[in-house]
C-alpha cells in the first residue's frame, strides 16, 4: 500500500531523490543508511528507489507510472492502466468512446503509447476497442506533418507479434511498419520448432525480406522487396514454394 499523498507531486519526488543522494555523499549517515537499504551504489537511480520503496512502491518507475496516472478519469485511465473489466463497462456504456479522441489521440493510441500494463492485458483492451469500432489504421501525423505513425507501427514498436497480428486481422495496413518490423527480429515458433525470422513474416505470413534504401523523411517510402522461396501459409511450417 502506497502512502502518496492525495495530490502527489513528481518534480517534487524527483527533488526528494536528488537531495537525498547529496546528502548521503556529503557524508550524512541518515540518508547513506536509506540508500544502502536498497543498494550498494551511491548513485540517482539508488536514491530513487529508496524514495519509491519508502513510498511503498517496489520501484521508481511505477512511483512515477502511479503518480503520472493519479489525475486520470473514465476511458483514459482504462487505457493507461489497463483495466479491461472498467474498459468494458466503459464502452458497453458509450461504444463512441472508442472512436473519441483523448489530448488529440485516438483512444487505441493512448493505449499502445502511454500504457505499461502486461501485453496480454493490452492486447484485451485493443480487443475491446475494436469490437466496439476503434479504427485498426488509426494514426497521429507527427514531426511537422511529415510521419504519420499509426497504430501497427506502434504494435511493432512494443514488440508484440499477438497484437501485430490482431490489427492486420482487422484491416491495419501500413508499410513503415512493415520496414520497422524487418528492423527487428525474433523467435518465432514454426510447426513445433523455433525459427528467427523478421517480423514480417509473421504480419504477412510469408518470410519476406527488404532491403531499405536511404530513406528521407515522408510519410510513405516506397520499398524494395527481395522475397524469398520460403512461405509460412497460415502462421503454420515453412515450406518450399
């Protein structure tokens, strides 16, 4: 149980931190002792976790994830935290919260960016969004009009094959993120083996490779494909085509 105040402040907590590491280095044994609780290293992060450990948090990233999420309300605290059953009371409720943005943001963007939840909590709160009408293309134009990142791309950015393959099923389409996806590779399970392959293999269900040539800024590229005599049909073996 977190003994926060009401109304906590993280520049505050951050202050809190870094006055306890000078004062230790300065030779105080109160606060050197605070800091050899939790470490052995007389550093920030250090004194940070003693601050969120006496704040009764087992870390400092979910102090601050607590304290950044203590003013959020309806939806946005849904998709934050990941609560599916409040998210599901949320949109049986109002099915156009799905679609309404939230601090310019489409509500399965709030999810996919700001949320720290597990990804099998994420990838049921993404469920929810679509059954209830959430655009799988949804996208936020940034750096001046000149990306637009949509929400595929950040499926790929978190890593999690599952969910990449949920927004395709309902309709995602998007090329950088299918460049993005071959940026990063990982172990896959094939027929009862593992194999590596690039992400797109997995998205697109066959193994496809690209090479990316030198890219500009823009909001689409156009790619230049290398495919290979390998085909995964249906997420199922590898066989020659």
């Amino acid at each position: 149980m977190s003994d926060l105040p009401a109304r906590p402040d993280l520049d505050q907590l951050r202050h809190q931190a870094k006055d306890l590491l000078r004062a230790a280095k300065n030779g105080d044994s109160v606060a050197s002792a605070r800091i050899e609780a939790v470490s052995d290293r007389l550093i920030l992060t250090s004194a940070q976790l003693a601050v969120a450990r006496e704040h009764g948090f087992s870390s400092w990233p979910r102090l601050v994830h607590q304290v950044q999420d203590s003013g959020l309300m309806g939806i946005e605290r849904a998709l934050v935290l990941t609560d599916t059953p409040a998210l599901s009371v949320l949109l049986h409720a109002d099915p156009a919260a799905a679609t309404t943005e939230i601090n310019g943001l489409a509500p399965l963007l709030v999810l996919l960016r700001r949320t720290t939840g597990s990804a099998a909590d994420v990838r049921g709160c993404a469920r929810l969004l679509l059954d209830a009408g959430a655009d799988p293309n949804s996208h936020a134009v940034e750096s001046g009009g000149r990306d637009q990142l949509t929400a595929l791309f950040d499926a790929v950015e978190r890593a999690d094959l599952e969910l990449v393959r949920l927004l395709v099923e309902r309709g995602a389409k998007d090329d950088d993120a299918f460049y993005h996806a071959c940026e990063h590779r990982l172990t896959a399970p094939y027929g009862g083996y593992r194999t590596t392959v690039p992400k797109t293999a997995i998205i697109r269900g066959r193994s496809e490779r690209y090479s990316r040539p030198a890219l500009r800024h823009s909001t689409r590229h156009q790619p230049v494909m290398k495919r290979s005599t390998r085909c995964c049909p249906s997420m199922g073996a590898p066989r020659d085509a």
